[in-house]
C-alpha cells in the first residue's frame, strides 16, 4: 500500500516542518503534496481515486476544510484508505472520536496497524459533506469567523463568538418548507437548519450530539424562532449539546435519509464543513458507507 500526504500549505511553518521530520521516519517513500491554490486537494485527491488497481493510504494533513476538498475528490473511492492529521485551527471533525486526542492524530507511528471504519457521507446536490451542512443563522457566522480567524491569533471558539455578535445585525431566520424521507412539513421559519454526520462544528458547537459516522442516517436539528436577544443563552446550550432539551419549544431532532429543500427558487447559502456555497432547491441525502477511515492505533 502506498502512503501519500496532503499537507495544507498553508498550515504553520513548523506544523510543516515537524510532520516532514515524521513523514522521514514513518515512510521515507511516501508520496508528499503541498497545496498551492484553492481545491489542489481536490484535484490531487481525484487522480489518485483513479487509479483502481494500487491501494492508497490517503493523509489529508490540514484543517476541516482540507478534509471537505480531499473527501470531494475521493468521494466513494474504495481504493483509498483516509486517514486526518490535524494542522488547521478548528479540526471539528477529529471531535467525533471522543476516545482520541488530537495529539493521537498528529502521531504518525500511531498509523502503522490503524483501526478500519467504514464512514457515511452526505451529499447536496453535487457535493459532499464529512461533518456537516447547515443553513440559517450559523452560515452567516461562519463567513464572519472565518475572516476573523484569518486576522486573529485566537482559534476554536472564539472567531465564532465575534461572528455570531457581528451576524445579529442580520435577519435570524428564513423560511422554507423541508420533505424528510416523502413526508412533507409545514413551511416554517428556521433560525438554524443542521444536517450532522458528525458532532461538532463551529469551533466546538453540538447540533446533532447524537450523530453517528457510520449509521446510515443524518441527524437533522431544525431550530425555529430564536431571537436576537436569545442567542447567546441559546449557544450556550447549543455548545454543550443540550439545546433539544433547554429550548424543546424551539428545537425539533430527528435522523433522515433524504431530504428536499424547497426554497421556492431561491438561492440558499449552506455550511459545508466550514465551506460556503449557495444552492436552489436543493436534494441533502445520506451516502451509506462511503468511505473507508484509518485511525490511529493508541492500544
């Protein structure tokens, strides 16, 4: 099997330079990419999904949003073993795996005999998603934490505080009618609207803190009718998981397979494992199986 990595390369220049010294001493024939441009992750996961006949052990050396590009070029690719090292500034998805650290996932070593597990992904549209895909309040509080993330020296939770004060300027909710699975629901106004196969997002948020990589399913979290001047006490709640049962009269939980989107045409900004993208309409469904993860070894 052959090891190739994919390092951000824009991740911290000893982040960089530490992981080659292991790359060294773990394989000195593993095939190393830095990237150079927006989506090169994709571009170089893709070329290597096609070649069915070698398998690969696939680092993806970064953040979650490295992982969003490398996971939408191996898609479903049986080939290829994935494996997360985390480099980035929030690494949301490594969370999932509360028997790890993050440390685990930086040891190298701890890759030689790695655990195998299958993992879901979801799709919209064209695109898939590891983590999560949200719509409403949180997107608008990405964008803002992600700008602020780039200015700042603070990590984790604390661009997203900045973002959520700065988003408050802006309408809370919008309104579109959800079909799960046939079933049609009434039109609603959603404040947040959160699809998990993952736990976390944001920095350490729990929408769905009952989400499963590997279940078959999406958690949906459908949050209506919060105001402004709810918000802070709301994410308290929302960071610790416990918002289904601090607000019942906001927040509605529930797993699905497919869901349809019908936005009456109009173009909806969605969260895509930190990623912002707009779509219309649009079709979210579960991917059973997808992919296959390493993880670390720490027995």
């Amino acid at each position: 099997m052959k090891n190739v990595f994919i390092i951000h390369g824009l991740a911290k220049k000893k982040a960089i330079v530490d992981l080659m010294k292991q790359i060294e001493r773990f394989d000195p024939n593993a095939r190393v990419y830095l990237t150079r441009y927006p989506n090169h992750a994709q571009e170089l996961a893709f070329q290597l999904s096609q070649n069915r006949q070698e398998r690969i052990h696939l680092f993806a050396c970064g953040g979650d949003g490295l992982l969003h590009e490398v996971v939408n070029g191996i898609r479903t690719s049986k080939n290829i073993l994935l494996s997360v090292v985390p480099l980035g500034t929030g690494n949301d998805w490594i969370k999932s795996f509360p028997a790890y650290k993050k440390q685990d996932f930086q040891k190298l070593s701890n890759y030689k005999a790695p655990f195998i597990q299958v993992c879901d992904l979801m799709k919209i549209e064209q695109e898939y998603a590891i983590n999560t895909i949200s719509f409403g309040f949180d997107v608008r509080v990405a964008q803002y934490a992600n700008q602020y993330t780039k200015k700042l020296i603070h990590t984790g939770i604390v661009p997203y505080y900045l973002g959520m004060l700065r988003s408050l300027f802006n309408p809370m909710g919008f309104e579109c009618q959800l079909t799960c699975d046939g079933m049609k629901l009434p039109n609603a106004n959603y404040s947040f609207l959160v699809f998990g196969n993952g736990r976390f997002y944001g920095g350490g948020y729990q929408p769905c803190p009952e989400a499963k990589l590997d279940d078959g399913k999406m958690d949906l979290c459908m949050i209506e009718g919060v105001k402004k001047s709810q918000i802070f006490l709301f994410s308290k709640s929302y960071e610790r998981g416990e918002h289904q049962e601090k607000f019942p009269e906001r927040v509605t939980m529930g797993k699905v397979k497919r869901v349809q989107i019908d936005t009456k045409g109009r173009f909806l900004e969605a969260n895509l494992d930190g990623e912002v993208k707009a779509f219309q309409d649009p079709n979210i469904e579960i991917v059973p199986n997808a992919i296959l993860l390493a993880l670390p070894n720490i027995e």
